[in-house]
C-alpha cells in the first residue's frame, strides 16, 4: 500500500512540475533563453555561442560566466524535443521531481519511518519553494537535486556500503559545476557531515582519504576559474556585500569624531560593522514574512501572495525542531546544521532574503515538517480528526497557491519574463525577405538572445557577424548580427533602405508604417512594430 502511495506522490510531483510548463511561467526570460540557446550551439556545433569548445568551467554567456552543468543537461532534451520553452525547462522539472524520489529515500535513511518519509516526499512535490524553480530553467534547481543525492549517498555510505561516499563526492561535485551557490554550501555541508559521522570515516579513512584526493583533484579547474581569474571573480565581487563601501566610511567617520582613540578604533572597526550587516542578512533567511507570508520580492522567485513555505508548515516546523531535540533524536544536529548552513553563502550578498540562492535549504525544512506532523499525530488523542483537520488545511492551501500561480501571477508579472520577445521575433521571421534592416530596441534587455533562440540562428553563421562588445562592468553585450541591429535609442539611427523597427512604444520614429503592437498579458504595451514606407 506505501508503495502506491509513493507512486501518487511521485506522480502528482511530475504533474506539478510538467502542466503547462511551456506557457506557465508564462514566457522564457533570458537566463532561460541564454541555457537553451547555448545548449542548442553545444547540440550542433560542439561550441558554445562564443565559439569555445566543450567548456568545461563555465559559459561565457551574457558576461555572467554560467556554471556548465544546466546547459549540458539541456541538450538531450533539446534534441528530442527542439530548440522551444518545453526543452529548456524540462531538465528543471524532471530533477525536480527526481528531487522528491530522493527526499523519501533520504527521510528513510534518516528516521527509519517510512510514513515519515512519504510525508517528507509530499512535502516537497507541493512546496512553492520547489515547485517555483522546476517550472523554470533555474541552474539552482538542478544543483539542489545534486546536492540533495550527495547527502543521501553519504548517508548511505555509512550505513550500507562505504563505496557510496565515492558516487556522494561525485555528486557534490556536480552541484558545484551547476550553480554558483553549492559552491559556498557544498564545503559547508560535508563539515556538518564530516562531524555527524567522524567514527564512520575514522573506520573507511583509506576510502574517505582517496575520495578526497578525486574530489579536489576534479575541483582543481572550477577553483582556479573562480578564485583566480577575473572572470571568476567578477560575479562574486559584484554582488556581495564586502564592496559596500557605506560600513568602511561609517567606521572612518566615527573614528575620526573620536580622534582616533585605541578605543574607538575596537568599537568602530569596520569588520564589527560588516560583520553585523552579513548577521543581518543571515537572519534575513529566517524571516517569517519571507518564509510563510509573502516569499521572495522578486515575481521571478515567488508568486508574493504565498510565502516560500506554506503557512502550516510554522507550526509543523517548530514542533519538529522540538520534537528532534526533545527526543534527542540521533541525526538532529545533522538536519538543523543542514538548515543553519544553508543561508550563510547567501548571506554574503547584497539582496537578501533571496530564495534562490539558499535553495538547497529546502529539503531540511520538509524533512523537519514531516518529522513535526507525525509526531504531533502519533500524540494526540483525536486522530480521525487531526488527519480530517490536516487535509483540509493542506489542500486549501495548495489551491490557493496553484490558483494564484496558473491564473493571476502569470497575468500580473508577465513583463517580468520578458514577455513579447517572442511574439516579436515571429514577426520579424515574417518580415526578414522584406527589408535590409531589423532594428531592435535593448530597453528590455538581451534581445539578440531572443533572436539567436526562436530563429534557431545557426552559432557558426551568427559568429561571423556577430558585434560583440564589453561595457564597463565586463558584461558582453551583443549590437548586432545578420540584418538584426540592437540600439539604445532606434530613433537616432539614420534610416537607411528597407527598415523593420521594433521598438519600445515611446520610441517610435516618425515616418514608419506602424504594424501592430506586442502587449504583455496584462494588456500593457511592450512593442510598437513598424516599417519604413
């Protein structure tokens, strides 16, 4: 019968992740598309849009030097699908549900309960957290599947057979070639592994001790690109909150009200004042607006009306962290280390709480609200009522969020998906025998990408024309390809022959023969479509 009821499970995750995935979100914005578009080059040219071979370290990409492992994922699916919104996210939704499979066993591994671990499984196919990175082509999702099988592997190394901490460094490995986030957790995680199960190791040193050697072995290029080239650099430096200059000028400010006194210099230290901000957004991570109420600001990452946790899940969480301790249960410091690691890379950075960057946070959460649920139910007196109680509290609550997410959020944030690309190149594609010209406003952002995907553009015919330059910042920024010119402002380019504009509606030149108009799906406008007469 849990048999069955697992294969529910699993299958109600694939239905979560896979309806409607091509159109909800409801377009590709252009991470996704520089992915797709880049796995695509992989597919047919053994390059990368750049013209490198096979990179192994990172994708050049935008300037942003993407981790390689979502893009080598997305080229099976591209070749079976085709270059289009399904392919590109598929990757996302199929280890996402393979993430749920892995959380039922992983809760096994760990509480030796198995209705536990349905409940952690079930969990996770429903969580907002979840759900709203594998209906995305997000490089987190599919790290956090990685990361999440590494710790399993490694739980199962001591328990079963120790040639399993080999495929566990594999796999942790992985997640760090895939995003930039398990590059900060990952080292963190294994010290809470390596403390929850020292005697294990101390016994396998020779395995553990060759492991490692692999591990650091394979690590070596991925270390050398992000800690010694300027390109590795660059992503880290731009956003992490030790480039903040405010906290160095407030503690050179005080000090100097003080005239430099040895006390002042102890109390205005400016790592004091740093330290206290990265405290900050640490505890960030905890905030209970952002976990249960209102979930990241960023229509990208959450949907804003349902927190990144379910509100249920506040009650269930903290009886489970009781329950752990009160019971002294054996792994309780292996599942909440798991949770108060987590937010410390993201911690780093500016833009706090983020609910992408500690994505790997959230299998400890549902392991905890399972172990909390179950707990409360094996105690109290009245259980038809609690189990009646409970599932009508759930399932309100996921329609609720499934109802915001398929009919209101797409609607309200579809310009936060850059929606109208698409549409737009369509009708370039049936303009492009007609004139001399595509004039492209930027004031979207990345538009060649969009070009290069929904054209199918062929990466070796696109890099012999492509303009390619470099802003200030290091970013790459591409002006033009083909007949396709990228302009700040299309209005200050002289006109010249046979001209396609597509245009921001306040740009609109004069003297063009307006086509039609591209709307986001709140009706707002987003290109005015022109030609020269």
């Amino acid at each position: 019968m849990k048999k069955y009821i697992l294969i529910v499970i699993i299958l109600s995750a694939a239905i979560l992740r896979l309806y409607k995935l091509s159109s909800v979100p409801p377009s590709l914005y252009w991470d996704e598309v520089s992915l797709g578009y880049n796995a695509y080059s992989i597919l047919t040219t053994g390059h990368d849009e750049h013209g490198k071979f096979f990179p192994i370290t990172n994708f050049a990409a935008f300037g942003d030097y993407k981790p390689p492992g979502y893009i080598y994922a997305a080229v099976p699916s591209i070749a079976a699908f085709g270059l289009n919104e399904f392919a590109v996210r598929f990757p996302s939704a199929f280890f996402g549900v393979l993430t749920v499979l892995i959380s039922y066993f992983l809760a096994r591994k760990l509480f030796a309960n198995q209705h536990i671990a349905l409940l952690t499984a079930f969990f996770m196919a429903i969580s907002p957290w979840h759900l709203q990175f594998s209906r995305g082509a997000f490089e987190a999702n599919l790290g956090l599947f990685f990361s999440t099988l590494a710790i399993y592997l490694f739980i199962k190394f001591t328990k079963d057979d120790p040639k399993w901490l080999f495929l566990s460094g594999l796999s942790f490995l992985v997640a760090m070639y895939t995003f930039t986030g398990q590059r900060l957790f990952v080292p963190l995680i294994i010290l809470i592994l390596l403390f929850q199960f020292k005697k294990q190791l101390i016994t396998n040193f020779k395995i553990a001790l060759l492991t490692a050697i692999i591990f650091l072995v394979l690590l070596k290029p991925l270390y050398i690109f992000a800690t010694q080239t300027l390109e590795g650099r660059l992503r880290f430096e731009e956003v992490n909150i030790f480039r903040d200059l405010e906290p160095s000028d407030t503690s050179t400010r005080y000090r100097n009200q003080d005239k430099f006194a040895w006390w002042s210099q102890i109390i205005h230290n400016r790592r004091l004042l740093y330290a206290h901000q990265y405290l900050i957004h640490y505890l960030d991570a905890f905030n209970p607006s952002f976990l249960f109420f209102h979930g990241d600001v960023n229509p990208r990452l959450s949907i804003g009306e349902v927190g990144e946790l379910y509100q249920f899940d506040l009650i269930l969480i903290l009886a489970g962290i009781y329950f752990l301790f009160s019971k002294k249960h054996q792994y309780r410091w292996l599942i909440i280390g798991w949770l108060l690691v987590s937010p410390m890379g993201s911690a780093t950075a500016r833009e706090t709480p983020h609910a992408l960057r500690m994505i790997h946070i959230i299998p400890a959460f549902q392991l905890i609200s399972a172990y909390g649920i179950y707990t409360i139910f094996q105690r109290i007196k009245y259980k038809r009522f609690f189990i009646l109680a409970s599932a009508v509290i759930i399932l309100t609550s996921i329609f609720n969020y499934l109802h915001i997410y398929y009919l209101h959020w797409p609607k309200i944030h579809s310009g936060s998906w850059q929606y109208g690309y698409k549409q737009a190149v369509q009708i370039a594609k049936e303009y492009y025998n007609q004139v001399d010209r595509i004039i492209v406003t930027k004031s979207l952002g990345r538009p060649y990408i969009y070009f290069l995907f929904y054209l199918q553009f062929n990466p070796d015919d696109y890099l012999k024309t492509a303009k390619i330059t470099r802003d200030q910042f290091y970013f790459i920024n591409v002006d033009g390809f083909d007949k396709f010119l990228f302009v700040d402002n299309p209005s200050e380019v002289p006109q010249s022959g046979k001209t396609l504009y597509i245009v921001n509606p306040t740009q609109f030149p004069q003297n063009i023969q307006k086509i039609t108009t591209v709307s986001q799906l709140d009706n707002k406008p987003v290109f005015d479509i022109g030609i020269t007469k």
